[in-house]
C-alpha cells in the first residue's frame, strides 16, 4: 500500500489518525453550522455539503450530504463509495488542481461536535469470538459445557434496541432492572451492581435485501459500508436472571455506544486477516472465499473520575471465530431483509491470555479476581464517574503504531501506509437520577 501525501499537512505527520489513505465519515457541526457530513483529513473535516454545493463532489442528482447522517450515501451502492473515495483522494492529494477550491471548506477538528454517524436502522450483537464464550461458559457451565452444542457451526446472535445506540461520549446512565441473587428466594428491582463493557467492532450494512434474498459470504462482504467500534453496555446481574431462554433483553438494551467516524472497508483492505482453522466444518453456505477479518489491535483503557487512564486489556480483532460477513449472511440466510443503517456488533473480541479479555466479566473471572488499579483502587465491574476507552490500530511491516488514545476527543483512526489506527470509543456512566426508590 503506497503512501498517499496530502495537501493538507497535517494529514501526513506520522502520528496522525487521519491520513489520506484513511478518509473516515463522520456527521459533524459547529456553533455556526448545523449537523452534516464531514470527512476527516489530519486535523481538520471537510464540510461535504459545502463541497457538494460547489459542484467538486457529485454522487447524485439530488444533495446527499446536506444531511446528519451517512445513509443517503450508502444507499446508492459499493460503486458510488468508490467513486467518492477515489474523488476524495484526488481533492486531497497533493498537487490537486482543486486545493483552491476545497481549502476553504476545511473545518477545524478543534472546533466541532461529533454526533451520530448514521441512523441505525436494526441492531444485532453477536457472540462469535471463542476466547469471549469459553471464558463465560466456563464461569457459569464448567469447561466441560463451556461452548453451546450450535456454537462452532453458526454464528450465534440477538436482535437489540437500535433506538439506544448512542455515539461515543455520550453519558451512559446506570440500569435498573430485576435482580435475583443467588441466596435469594425472590428478585428484586434496582441498579445494576454489575455494570460491565463488551469490546467489540460494529460492522454498518450499507446496502439492503428484499425478504427471501440469501446473499453469499463474498456478496455479503460487499455490501459491508464500513466498521467502527463498538462498545455493548452489559447489566450481568440483570442479565444472569433474564436470560434464560431466551437470551439477553433489558440487560443490554440501555446502552450501546459507537465511535463517531466510520472506518471504510476499502481503507482496512490491506490489513485482512483469515479467521481459524474450524474445529468442524462449516456448512457450505457458511464458506469464506478469502480473509475475512481485520488484523486490528484493540485495547480497553479505564479511567476512574478524576484519574489517570489506565490500560487494562489488549487483543485483536483477528482472534475472532466468525467474520462480519459470516455473520451478514447467516443473518439472511433465512431470507430475513436486511437494511441500509443495520448494526452488526462481532461480539466480545477477546484473546487467549488473561489481559487480552474484552469484558471485566473476564477480566475479572466474574468479581472473583478484581483488576488492581494505579490508584490502589481495585475494579470487578464499572463504577460511577469511570470512563471506559476503546481503543484500536493495525500496523504492518515496521511501521510504528500510533501513541495511545486522546482522553477527551473521540474518534476512529484509520490506515497510513500499512498501518491503521482507531481512536478510542470514550464512554462514561454517569449517577442515575433516582427512580423507583433506588438510588446508585
């Protein structure tokens, strides 16, 4: 992959998260301007209803970028995202005949307000990274039950609320629900206890189906727009009493937060990754033609209210058992329509090691072994005021990955060179107001 150089020059220090190979989608505004497409290059975004008024950029007869969300763009088709990226490129490259033109409608990152990238239209989480389920089989069933009898031939998954999932930053209030203890007779209802993060990427469906369509693995990986990370609030307390049969409900249904920048698959080809060797053969349907994951390190940060930042988990996005496009197109095998905005979340992206767990439910082997913090403060779930980062990065043949996350701004980085980086989901959980008679 050849280093692209831009005009804009702070898009090619070598510690930006936003060179010109990476070009990720945001939905951004200032005190001035409303909420519209932005595209981020070094430090600054570029206003893309501006450049689309100017006639630089024309995807369609009609505006596309005008508006607070992404989903206009993902519904005319792998295509017209080419087409965009490479126009893109172009305007930004160095020696573009355009600068003149574009350089105004350049924003500074210092001065906007990141919100929602696209309008979720469903949400589905998924439970397909192996280390993640044997460690929470294992905790509630024994080794010797840990993985259900269906887990190593399809990709197990839930639907989820589309209408909580939250752009990363965003407060996140803790739940309240029922809760049976394990020496009690009867359930209770309050706040959670147990309040925990799930690690994971979220990959956004960009083009739709018609019910009965069954697309293939390869068919379903083209119609992926693009990735972000994705951290799956969980209630464990109200969970282990839910779900039973049927799975989890109010116990991940308050909370779902996204980083704001989409990560284009396009700009992550060059980090493809194979998922594992299969302990059993998958069904055909099932087949990959080639690589379908990322090789990505992710890594969870936590940081207690008014401390320092602490890492506390790293692993990566290629130790996971089933891809996203696996999971596209187990999700319409069935013939169920899929839509332009849907939500797959991968499931908790853990490794084989103790601190490669993506959840404190490991990381903590379920409050048995509570993570030791800088501060001498100890941690089994989340705490009021903490803030808990996600971050992730790929890099390749020497290429130095980027320093750590910034604590404050959210946002995905992306490839430079052969390396990709994602900045950190930063989310924190806030005291509820009192409800119920319950008070946190």
């Amino acid at each position: 992959m050849t280093l692209l150089t831009s005009w804009v020059e702070s898009a090619n220090s070598a510690d930006t998260d936003f060179p010109l190979n990476n070009l990720p989608y945001g939905v951004f505004s200032t005190d001035t301007l409303e909420p519209r497409c932005g595209v981020a290059i070094g430090d600054m975004v570029l206003d893309m209803a501006a450049v689309e008024a100017e006639d630089l950029i024309l995807l369609h007869f009609d505006p596309v970028f005008d508006v607070p969300y992404w989903n206009d763009v993902m519904d005319l088709g792998p295509d017209a995202w080419a087409t965009l990226r490479d126009r893109l490129t172009d305007l930004l490259a160095t020696g573009s005949p355009d600068q003149a033109k574009v350089a105004p409608h350049l924003v500074p990152m210092a001065d906007i307000r990141l919100h929602m990238p696209i309008v979720v239209s469903e949400y589905t989480d998924f439970y397909a990274g192996r280390h993640h389920a044997t460690n929470v089989g294992t905790m509630f069933r024994g080794a010797e039950n840990a993985l259900p009898p269906n887990w190593l031939h399809m990709p197990i998954g839930y639907n989820g609320r589309a209408s909580t999932v939250v752009v990363s930053g965003t407060d996140i209030r803790r739940p309240n629900g029922q809760i049976k203890p394990a020496d009690a007779e009867t359930p209770h209802f309050g706040p959670s206890q147990r309040l925990d993060i799930e690690l994971e990427m979220g990959a956004i469906v960009g083009t739709s189906t018609d019910m009965g369509d069954t697309p293939s693995v390869a068919e379903a990986d083209e119609m992926i727009f693009g990735y972000v990370l994705l951290n799956d609030w969980s209630a464990r307390d109200i969970q282990a009493w839910e779900y039973q049969p049927l799975g989890p409900f109010q116990a991940k249904a308050f909370a779902t937060s996204i980083s704001p920048w989409i990560v284009t698959k396009a700009a992550l080809e060059p980090f493809r990754a194979a998922t594992p060797e299969r302990e059993v053969d998958l069904l055909p349907y099932l087949a990959e033609p080639k690589p379908m994951l990322y090789d990505i390190d992710l890594s969870v940060i936590i940081q207690p209210d008014g401390g320092e930042q602490q890492v506390i988990a790293r692993t990566n996005y290629n130790t996971m058992y089933y891809s996203a496009p696996q999971q596209l197109a187990h999700h319409a095998a069935s013939g169920c329509a899929m839509n332009a905005g849907d939500l797959l979340g991968s499931g908790t992206i853990s490794g084989p090691d103790k601190d490669a767990r993506g959840s404190l439910l490991e990381l903590s082997w379920g409050g048995a072994e509570p993570i030791a913090l800088n501060d001498g403060t100890t941690r089994s779930f989340v705490q009021d005021g903490d803030t808990m980062i996600l971050t992730g990065h790929a890099a390749g043949d020497g290429i130095a990955s980027a320093s750590g996350p910034a604590p404050v701004r959210s946002c995905l980085r992306n490839p430079r060179h052969n390396r990709a980086s994602f900045c950190q989901i930063n989310s924190r959980r806030r005291r509820p107001r009192a409800r119920h008679g319950s008070r946190v």
